[in-house]
C-alpha cells in the first residue's frame, strides 16, 4: 500500500475545510440527495461525500456504507484530491497503491473506486464525490461526467453552507453588538439620532426625548423639524454652519454645543455628536448618526468656573496682592515685582534680605512683627500678620501678610512662600463704618418711632428709648425674649393679638392675619394706636440675619382720624347725625324691612318760627336756639333710634322697630314738650313750635327717595295745616294730594325745559371806584320760565320746586349754555366785563353737573372763560365746604371768576375762607337795607369789608334800593352796587344791541 502525499496546498486547504464549519456536522438531505444520485447513475452500490482532514476522512453523506470515517492513510479520497479529474480505480486488487489496503482486503471489500474532487472556489480540494463497487468496473464517459458536476454541486452545497453559517453569525454578533451598544448607550444617559438628510426622516430614542422632558411617542412622527423647532434660533444657525463643513468634508465630525427648549420652558444645553454614515452614488450625505448628551450642568459649570476665575483675576488685580518668598537660613527674601509697587520702590530695585524689610516695617510695628515672625520661624503660631509700613515718601500704609511654611525632613521651618496686600482703603473703611455704625446707633437713639430688632429666631437684641417708652421694657430686660413677649400687638376694633409677628417682619409681602388699625398694649396695660412696619435684616449675600420692627405712635392721628369722620357724619352745630349718615341708615333699615318684613318709623320735623329768632336775634342766638332743641330731641329717643339734623331748621328721626301708633306717641311728646319750650335771649321770650310728617317704614315702602320724599310731604302738609302737629302719611291723603299740586311744578318745569321756553334776564351791576373805566358792561344772568300761554312765571314760584325736586342742575346747565352763546356773539366778548351766572346748591353738589361744566369750559376760548363769574351762596358752601373749595379751584384755574352771594347770612365766623378761595363778595341785601336804619347791620357791613380787604378780594352790595344806601355803600368802599335803584332785570335779548 502507497499512502498518498499531502497536496502542496496542505496547510490553505485544511483551512478552507475548516471554515466550511461542516466536520462533525448531522446529516443533510442536499447531500444525502447527491450520493443517493451519483450511485444511481453510476449503478454502484456505495457512495461518498468524503472530507478529508489531517489525519481523517469523514463522511458527510453516505449510501451503502455504514463507518463515519476512516484513517486518512487507508483513503483512496487521499489520492483522488492530489489532481482536478476523477479518479478512477477500476480494479483495486491490481493497482500497487491499493492492492494490500485494508479496506481491499477486508471489509468493505473495496474493487472499484471512482472520486471526483470537491474543489472550492479558490481552488482548495476538500475531499471528494466518490462511488465505489465490491467488483471492479468501469465508469463510461457519460457517468463520469455525471460524476464530476455532483461533485461541483457537492461544493456550491458547501460553499452556500458556509456562507449562509458565516451570515447567520455575523447576524448574531451584530445583534449582540447592537444590543451591547443599546445597553451602553442606554446606561449612560446618551440620546441618539438617525436622520436621513435627503428625506428629513429621524429616528430617536426615548432617552433622546427625556432630555427635553417627553416621552418620545408625545413628538411622534418626528422629522428634523421636530428638533430644529426645538432648538434655540441663534444656536441653530451655528449648528447649520458646523454641518455644512462636516458635509463638505471640511471636519471629521459634527460637534455642537447648543440650547434647546424642554417642555417645561427652561432651556437645555445640548452637546450634539455626529458623523455622516453613508453617501448617494454622487457623494451627497445620505445616512448620519449621532448622539446627544445633556451638558447643562457641564455648560454652567464651565460658565461659573470662567466667571470664578475672571473673579479671581480681578481680586487679585483689584486686591493689589503681591507674592513673596523668604529663606530663613539664607535670612533673605525673593519679592515678585508687584510688592515693590506696595512699599513705594522702584520696580527696579533689588530684593531685600529679612533686616532691610524690617526697616520699613512702622516703627511702632516692627518689635511685634519681629516677635511674630520668629514665632512662625520656630513653628509655634502660622504666618498671618497685619502691620504698618512706611513708604519712602513717609506715606504710611497698613498691610496684612500671609504665609504657607515649608519644612524640613527635621520638621523646621526653611522657607516660607506669602502673599501681601494693602489694607489701607479697607482699615479706614472699617474706621468709616464704626463711625457710622455710631452714628446710626445714636441716630436711632434719637428718632421719634420705636426701633426693635431681632435676631432670626425672633428672640430680641436691642430697642432703642421709644421703643422701650412704649412697651414699658427695657432694651437689657427685653433682650433675649421672645418678640411676641415684649410686642404685644392687637386689633383696635376687635382686640384679637397679631399673630406671627416675626413672620409679617421677615415677609413684609405676606398677609397679615389682622385688618384695620392695630394697637400696642404696653408693659403696665396701656394701650396705644400705633402703625407698624416690619423689614428682614440681610447680610450682603441675602442671607436672613433677623428682622427689625418700627413702631410709630399714631394716637393723635388716630384720634383726629376718629374726630374727622365724627365730623363727616355728623352735624358741626348740633352734633347730631348728618342728612347723608340719616340717609344711608334709612337705606338700611328699608332694606331690613324688605328682607325681614320688620316696620320702622321716619319722623320728619321742620321748626316753626324759628326765622323769627334768626332775624330778631342774629345767625348765632339762632344756632344756640338749635343745640338746645337738639338735646332736647334726644331725651326723647332711644339709643338704638337715629336724630338726624337735615339742614337749616329741620331735623329727622328714625324710630327702629317701632310701628305708627309707638311713633305717634313720640311725636306727641315732642310737640308737647315744644309747646312748653321758650326760648329766652337778651330778656326776650320766644315760642317755637314743630310740623313733624310721619311715614310708616315696611316691606310695602318704595325706595329711599320715595320715603324721604314722602317724610318731606308728610311734614309739609302738618305746617300748612297749622303748624305744631302731626302728619302721617298715606296714599290717598287729601292734604299730600294738595301739597302734589306744588309737585306739578317738576312737571311744568322738565316740560318747559323741553319747550325751550325759558329765557335770560340781565341785572346790571354797576361800579362805584373813582374812575369810570370799568373795563366793560358787568351783569348778572337771571332765569324766568315763560308759561305756556306766554306769560311768565315768576322765579319764586319754579325755583323753589327746581331745587326741591332735583331739577336745577339742568336749569343752571342751560343758563350757562345760554350765557356762553350770548357772550360768544360778535364783539359782544370785547364790550362785557363780566356776566355773573347763578348755581344752585343741588347742581353744586352734582358731581356730574360740576364735572360738565369743567369739561365745558376748558374746551371754550380763555378770553370768554374770563368774562364769567359764578355766583354760589354762603350758606352751599359752608355746608358742603371740602367739594365746593376743589370745585371753586378748577373753576378759577381755567380763568372763571368766582363770587360769594349773600355773604354774612349763613356763617356766624369767616375761617372757611382761609380754604374756599374767590374773587368777590356780594353783601347779603339784608344787611344793606337795615344798615342806614340798624346800627348792627352797619357795623356787619364794615366788617365784611375788611374781611374782604384782608383777603383782596372785590366787593359788591346787593339790594341797593336807594340813592342813601347807593351813597352809604360808596363810602363804605365797595367795589360794585347792584339793586332796583340802580336797574332792573330786563330781557338779555333787549339788551343784546346796547352792549354790542
């Protein structure tokens, strides 16, 4: 037997077989199918698909054979690999290489042999297809080239085999791979991204969008739009710039920091990563992949770490530091040149040795500084000393130095390596700040509010003498208590304690648990009005170092406060409620009877002859004569019921819970104990009576106008049917529907103003100066209503009803249109002086007609502004002093004149003029016609006058009745006269040409 040799390809071709992964391998239906053919074809018993190995050939496939494998040296495949062409062994027993083998001589009897090679694509001869007989034979040429293309198809089958093992592996490992990258990007918080630029399709991960705080499948579809609308405007066109070099090729990668908005409104710095992955047939960017990081923290770190060190190199720069080094055995010091600058040498000068230093070390200083640095030296204290120094200009500066020691193996100090500043500016600050420190101390000291300061926890430090005057402590007692302890603050109304007072300090913006006014209960009990105001007391970096509370004794102002709006319910003469707080307690009350069906009485009084007394005895018996009835009238009321002094003599009582019969019995008493009232003044005796009108308050009541103007009817009635009594109101009441027939003038006046049937009288008024020249025609405008049969109406008959029924700011409205028409006509403007214009009381305190007539007359011509004067009477503007005086002001600012009428009648003193500013006062008429007959009028007059000269303002007597009154008044100095003796009222139309 001849064993074959190793082909000279030995070593490539054992490789091949093994990365065929096919030895050892289960049986395959390909191959089984291939021998199964191949011994069909060939009509042989047997056949093979044999691999041979280093010292083997096993048998892949096998038909009629029962052994794997057989040792590589008994194989007839052995041979048949050495050529390209089939070998073919037709008779064994005959052939020297196989006659004595095994497998001829023994079983399985081998004769015949026939082995086409299995050659692989690069040429590597793995084994065979082979057929084999038990008796020899010859293959014709048909089968052997049968035989040969099996034998081809046996090694496509093994190739394809191996191709599709090696797919499936790297398959497996890219999956592992892509699942061990997933795992790692995952575990490092790393977003990732694929977008394909040419479609704008991306593809991201949920980590990708929990770094801008979403859930990936919120922003789903995403395009590349869904990131570029979330990235900052500014940024993107940087990003953009970054991707077009990385697309030309210009950098490697794509790398770009960049702020992109997170759901929540915050921006998000992103450190974006990318490289393009693949490119189109011309090159364009197809695929690219990325990664995204949130680098916020890293971005702010950075940021903070550039703004520390830019702050380092200021304080050094700003700090005037200089660094130093010292040898203690070579005793001599190394000095940067900075330090020459601090102690006044030139930059040029040469370092020092230790004992040159200390020369200019202060003299005060230097044995201390000695001592100190020797003790450094011998390591018993570190290098932090503080010292003066004094220039070579004798400049003396304070310095402070610091120092780090450097040791030997023996543990001694050799050398020390230090730092020096000047501390000048920061000595004398210090010095600057203790004297304002005491300053502020004394300061506080001084201060008229009580000071108290706290530490955090609320527990007190320090209270300055106001402070420890109204709470009764002392600063040393108080300090170390609670706040609370020694504040106790309370509500002035219901006395309840503030609570968390140290809160309301430390956030002054917080609300406080009291409303209203607040006082302070001292030490001993008292208690004081006081305003408090609380602030936190912060270090320069904001820290809370405690709080400070100023207290501000606010008694008097409360109590003046308490006293004003006494004052503004109440009537100044009698004390008694005013008619506005009268009527918003009927409103209440008349609510209370609707909702709760409770009956309540209004009694209406008007005094009889109390005039008598106002003419026979003056204005300020009159007012006394008031205060008496008033107290009178209060004996005779519950607490609970309200008296109220409507105006002038009339007053108005409000009986809560108190039906008509419980209210006629105390009208009785009133009446009666009038009836037994005299009043007496200068040995003169003077009975006065009451018309009082009663109206039953109930669920059936209208509405507060309709209840007073009831009450107002009710008492009118009770004096027109002969003063001194009673009235009660009701609907059907003969003596109220008499008392309408004066209400139907409210009627005849709406109509006429409709009609336009009013018209414009002129009264002039003269000048009574030296000289002619008055500058112009002056007059006064006076109203008359023209009837509908064309006659007129006299002003006291519709005047009186106007001002009653709520009519009168429409009347003075059109008297005013009217007077501005008349002035605005031609030259008319050039030739009038001044036209004086009436205004009522009602349209006085109609804030809307006073409104009106500013707008008016700011939007009319300065020089006709000018001609106007507008008379108001005393007794409108005592009453309603405050509004009238503002009124007044914008009246005269926009350049109208403004006149006091009746002057002297309705006040019984003249300090409401100190507030209540005009131009003229017109002398009451009473006054003017008694003064030749009453020596008292005449001495009032005069003394009008001179109240007039000490306010410089003009003059003017009315009802000049006389040429003696025309003369008396013009030697009294009066600026101007008006009265019948001097012209009558007549038409503004018949005048129109002589003042044109």
């Amino acid at each position: 037997m001849i064993p074959a040799p190793h082909p000279l390809d030995e070593a490539a071709r054992l490789a091949a077989l093994r990365r065929l992964g096919v030895l050892d391998t289960p049986a395959e239906p390909g191959f089984d199918e291939l021998v199964a053919a191949a011994a069909a074809v060939c009509g042989t018993p047997m056949a093979l698909v044999s691999l041979v190995d280093e010292e083997r050939q096993w048998f892949k496939a096998r038909v009629g054979l029962t052994a794997e494998q057989t040792p590589r040296d008994l194989a007839f495949c052995a041979h048949a690999i050495l050529g390209p062409d089939v070998l073919e062994v037709r008779d064994a027993t005959a052939d020297a290489r196989f006659a004595d083998n095994p497998l001829v001589t023994g079983d399985p009897g081998i004769q015949f042999y026939a082995g086409a090679p299995i050659q692989l694509a690069d040429g590597s001869r793995v084994g065979t297809l082979c057929v084999i007989d038990r008796v020899p034979r010859a293959l014709d040429a048909h089968q052997r080239a049968v035989l040969q293309q099996l034998s081809r198809a046996a090694s496509a089958a093994l190739e394809l085999r191996r191709d599709a093992r090696h797919h499936a592996e790297q398959s497996a490992e890219l999956r592992a791979e892509r699942d061990y990258l997933s795992s790692v990007i995952e575990s490092t918080g790393v977003g990732t991204w694929r977008w394909n630029i040419a479609t704008g399709a991306t593809r991201f991960n949920e980590r990708w969008a929990e770094i801008l705080g979403y859930a990936l499948y919120e922003l789903e579809p995403t395009t590349v739009e869904t990131w570029t609308q979330l990235v900052h405007p500014t940024d993107l066109q940087r990003a953009d710039e970054r991707l077009r070099r990385h697309f030309d090729g210009l950098d490697e990668r794509f790398e770009c920091e960049l702020r992109a908005r997170h759901r929540r409104g915050h921006w998000v710095w992103i450190r974006t990563v990318g490289r393009v992955l693949t490119r189109t047939a011309t090159g364009q960017p197809e695929w690219m992949f990325g990664t995204h990081v949130d680098c916020t923290h890293e971005v702010e770190g950075r940021e903070a770490l550039q703004r520390a060190r830019q702050r380092l190199e200021l304080a050094l720069e700003g700090g005037n530091l200089a660094v130093w080094e010292y040898d203690v055995r070579g005793n001599y010091l190394s000095w940067e040149r900075r330090i020459f600058q601090l102690y006044g040498l030139p930059e040029d000068a040469t370092d020092l040795s230790y004992d040159e230093w200390l020369t200019l070390v202060h003299p005060d200083d230097r044995a201390r500084v000695a001592h100190e640095v020797s003790e450094v030296v011998e390591g018993r204290k570190p290098y932090d000393i503080k010292f003066r120094i004094v220039r070579p200009d004798g400049c003396v500066r304070y310095m402070r130095s610091a120092a780090r020691a450097s040791l030997n193996s023996m543990g001694r100090v050799v050398a020390l390596l230090g730092t020096t500043w000047d501390m000048t500016d920061v000595f004398e600050l210090g010095s600057e700040l203790e004297r304002q420190h005491e300053l502020m101390h004394v300061t506080l000291q001084s201060i008229g509010e009580a000071v108290i300061t706290t530490d955090p926890f609320g527990l007190i430090t320090w209270l300055n003498p106001v402070a420890e005057r109204l709470t009764g402590w002392r600063s040393a007692e108080a300090n170390g208590r609670l706040l609370e302890d020694v504040v106790q603050l309370v509500s002035e109304e219901s006395g309840l304690p503030l609570q968390n007072l140290l809160g309301s300090c430390l956030d002054p913006v917080a609300p406080s648990e009291l409303k209203g006014p607040v006082a302070l209960v001292s030490r001993t009990g008292r208690r004081l009005a006081v305003e408090e105001t609380g602030a936190p007391l912060r270090d320069a970096e904001g820290q809370v170092l405690g709080a400070v509370l100023v207290l501000r004794d606010v008694s008097e102002q409360r109590r003046l406060s308490r006293e004003m709006s006494h004052r503004a319910k109440h009537d100044a003469l009698t004390d008694l409620v005013n008619r506005q707080e009268f009527e918003l307690r009927l409103a209440r009350v008349l609510e209370q009877s609707k909702v709760h069906g409770t009956l309540h009485t209004v009694l209406y009084l008007d005094l009889d002859q109390f005039k008598l007394v106002n003419d026979a005895c003056g204005h300020a018996v009159g007012d006394e004569l008031l205060k008496q009835l008033a107290q009178m009238f209060r004996t005779l009321v519950r607490s609970r019921d309200t008296l109220a002094r409507m105006g002038g003599d009339e007053f108005g009582m409000i009986l809560e819970q108190c039906s008509s019969s419980q209210a006629l019995r105390v009208a009785q008493q009133i009446y009666e104990r009038m009836d037994a009232f005299r009043f007496e003044h200068d040995g003169r005796r003077f009975r006065i009576g009451a018309s009082i009108g009663l109206v039953q308050v109930n669920t059936d009541s209208g509405d507060l106008a309709a209840v007073i103007k009831a009450a107002d009817a009710a008492c009118y009635a009770a004096k027109e049917a002969g003063r001194n009594r009673v009235h009660v109101w009701n609907e059907g009441d003969r003596a109220i529907r008499e008392r309408s027939g004066d209400m139907a003038w409210a009627t005849r006046i709406t109509q006429a103003l409709d009609d336009d049937r009013f018209v414009l009288y002129v009264q002039p008024i003269l000048p009574l100066g030296g000289s002619t020249e008055s500058g112009g025609w002056n007059g006064e405008a006076l109203v008359r209503m023209l009837n509908s049969d064309g006659s007129l109406a006299p002003p006291g008959a519709f005047l009186p009803a106007a001002e009653r029924f709520g009519l009168a700011p429409r009347l003075d409205q059109w008297v005013v249109r009217e007077s501005i028409r008349w002035l605005s006509e031609g030259e008319r403007a050039e030739q009038v002086a001044s036209l004086h214009v009436n205004l009522s009381a009602c349209s006085l305190a109609d804030t809307n007609f006073c409104d009106a007539l500013l707008t008016e007359l700011a939007d009319l011509a300065p020089r006709l502004c000018a001609k106007l004067c507008f008379e108001i009477t005393e007794t409108v503007a005592i009453a309603n002093l405050t509004e009238v005086a503002s009124f007044v002001n914008g009246l005269r600012e926009l350049g109208a004149c403004v006149a006091l009428d009746d002057f002297g009648a309705g006040a019984s003193h003249f300090g409401y003029l100190k507030s209540l500013k005009v131009d003229i006062i017109k002398v009451d008429g009473q006054f003017i016609k008694g003064m030749l007959q009453d020596p008292v009028d005449d001495v009032s007059v005069r003394g009008f006058l001179e109240v007039a000269r000490v306010l410089g303002v003009r003059t003017v007597a009315e009802f000049v009745d006389s040429e003696a009154v025309l003369e008396r008044v013009r030697e009294l100095g009066f600026d101007f006269a008006q009265g019948y003796f001097l012209g009558r009222p007549e038409p503004m139309a018949d005048l129109a040409a002589a003042v044109a």
